[in-house]
C-alpha cells in the first residue's frame, strides 16, 4: 500500500477503513512528559517532531485571571487552573430555571472563535488531519451548573431539557464555522460515566441525552464531518445507544473501568471506528517499558484488524505517565502497526527491540 498522509491515514480509520499504518494521536499530552522528550516544545511543534497524526485544536474563549490561579471564562464560569492540563470549574452561572432564562452564552460566530483553528488550517490542512473538540450534550451544563446540581436537575425536566438543548444547538453552530473554515473532524469530550456506573440511569440517558445526542451528531455529520466521541468510564449499559446515534469512532474504550476492546470490535466494528486503549492509569503510569509494549501489541492485535482504529492511551497521556513510556507505546504502534497487521511472533522479540 502507498504510503498516506496523515490527514488521509487518520480520516480513513474514523470511517472504519484500512489505512496504510495504524494512525496515533492524544487529546492531551502533558507539557511535563512532552519537555523530557522534546524539550521547550508546544503541543503543535511535538506533534510535528513526533511524527502524530493530528492537529488538534478548539474554539477560543477569552478568560478573565482573577487571582494567581483563578479565572472567569467567557461562559460566565469560575475556573481554577492547577497541575494538570485540563482546569476545574469551581463555580457556574446557572443554578435555576430563571437563571437559564436570563442567561446568554458566548457568541459562535465572535470575531476571535476560532483564530486558533484559521492558524492550524493554514499551516497544515492535508497534511495532518484537523480535530476541532467540541461538545455534545453534558460538558457544557455540567459547567454551568456544577456536576451536583446538574444531577438534581434531572429531577427538573424543563431545565435539565433547556440546557441540552442550548448546548446542542450552540454546538452545532460551532461546527458549522469549524468546517467552513477547514477542520477535519469533530472530538467531544462529555465524559458519561464514572469508573465504577454511568453518572444517570440507562433510561434517564434515553429520555433526557439520547435524542439531543443523535441530533447533535446529525448536526455535525451535515457540516461534512465525522464524530470520535469521547467518554471515560463504564459505558456498557449505553453502548448500543452510542452506537446508534452515529458516531464514527468510539473513544477511549477505557480500560480502568473494565470495558474490552475486543468485544467491542467484535461487535461493533462493522458499524463504528475505535480508538485506544493503552491503560494510562496503571500501565503507562506505573507499569515498566516492558509492560507496556506487551500491552500496546495486546491492543493491536484485538483492535487493529480490519482497520477503524486508532491507537491511543485509555484517555490522555498525563503529567503522571512516564515519558519512556509513552516512547515505548510510540514505537510500538509505529512498528508493528503497519497493514497488514502480523503479531504472528513471540512478543519477547519485541520488548528486546525496544529496550
């Protein structure tokens, strides 16, 4: 097979296709692991020097430093910048259903959206391919209203109904601009479920999510592009509703909370991409160089034939992941992920290249 580019390799997986190799790319490398390995770099030039598939990026939101670690972002949101890449909403601006009334969120189609996505789409379209992180239908009201409240406001259908409903149609339009502008792909990130259970029962997510969630990737899917949703935890009591809302690449497939990917090829891989699931919590943290080649060539060989894959970690490579490791997880996906996939080997030949 020619070999493709990275736009080609990666868009070809999402829409369960057999690309020339096995594309990779992280929603989240920690600056602490990308700077032991390439020193000094932003995410844009590791991704680049690393030879990653995509180029990842989001809207532009204007924030407000209130204290050293303390800020107000354009939804109205309190937010606390700590170790980690991602920032905790410590307070929201909607607490009832006339606070929602009164409210107005940012404006998709602001002057300075999306200079940040124009900058990635002029220097790589083609090459790399282009995510732009959106939402779905939980992240943004969880912001707004804190998680506890959130989870009392499906006792209030009007206002649990108005929220999904605002972050449905403002995503939409958001993914509009994004695909006008060139981005590739949609990522959303509306995390469902906890390690141990989904965070509502299985028929509240029917009654209050499912329906908002297959139009919102309907929205998306007429923007031209296709959807990797992302969710953490232990999803296997909403799975075929996952499936059956459209998606085109289920992420992370996580690990920790017992999902199998292997099952999930198995039984969906006709009908979804997937994306994953190196244990980034155990194996990539704790676990040695050994530890994770063998895992990684497990991952491969369960999800990898066929194509409609994407190797990854089982969420993010955070500041807690050995940089060696995430080196290891690298290599091996690089070279053993070739099409046609063959791991008909003993794995100790492996560990002995890489280490």
């Amino acid at each position: 097979m020619a070999e493709m580019t990275s736009c080609q390799r990666v868009m070809t997986a999402i829409n369960g296709g057999v690309p020339d190799r096995i594309p990779h790319f992280e929603w989240i490398i920690d600056q602490r692991v990308r700077r032991v390995i390439c020193p000094g770099s932003s995410m844009e030039e590791f991704t680049v020097r690393m030879g990653l598939d995509a180029m990842l990026t989001s809207p532009d939101y204007i924030t407000e430093q209130l204290s050293e670690n303390t800020f107000k972002n354009e939804w109205g949101c309190m937010i606390e910048k700590g170790t980690e890449q991602h920032s905790a909403t410590l307070k929201g601006p909607i607490q009832s259903l006339d606070d929602f009334k009164n409210y107005t969120p940012p404006d998709p189609y602001a002057a300075h959206r999306y200079e940040s996505l124009k900058k990635i789409v002029a220097r790589y379209k083609g090459s790399y391919a282009i995510g732009v992180h959106l939402n779905d239908v939980l992240s943004i009201p969880r912001n707004l209203m804190g998680f506890e409240r959130l989870m009392m406001a499906f006792a209030e259908p009007e206002l649990i109904q108005s929220m999904v409903d605002m972050s449905v149609k403002l995503n939409i339009k958001l993914a509009q601009e994004a695909a006008r502008l060139g981005a590739d792909f949609v990522f959303t990130g509306d995390d469902y479920a906890s390690t141990e259970a989904l965070f509502i029962s299985p028929c509240m997510f029917e009654q209050y999510l499912y329906p908002q969630l297959k139009e919102v990737v309907a929205g998306f899917h007429d923007c031209g592009m296709p959807v990797i949703k992302h969710t953490d935890g232990n999803i296997t009591a909403i799975l075929d509703m996952l499936i059956d809302s459209g998606i085109d690449c289920l992420d992370p497939i996580d690990p920790v909370a017992g999902m199998d990917i292997a099952m999930i090829k198995q039984k969906y891989g006709d009908r979804v991409a997937i994306k994953g699931n190196v244990d980034c919590a155990q194996t990539l943290t704790f676990g040695s160089v050994e530890d994770v080649i063998s895992e990684t060539l497990d991952v491969i060989g369960k999800a990898a034939p066929g194509g409609g894959f994407i190797a990854s970690s089982g969420n993010s490579i955070h500041s807690s992941v050995k940089p060696e490791n995430y080196l290891a997880m690298l290599n091996t996906i690089r070279a053993y992920g070739k099409y046609p996939i063959n791991l008909d080997f003993d794995s100790s030949g492996a560990v002995e290249a890489f280490t």
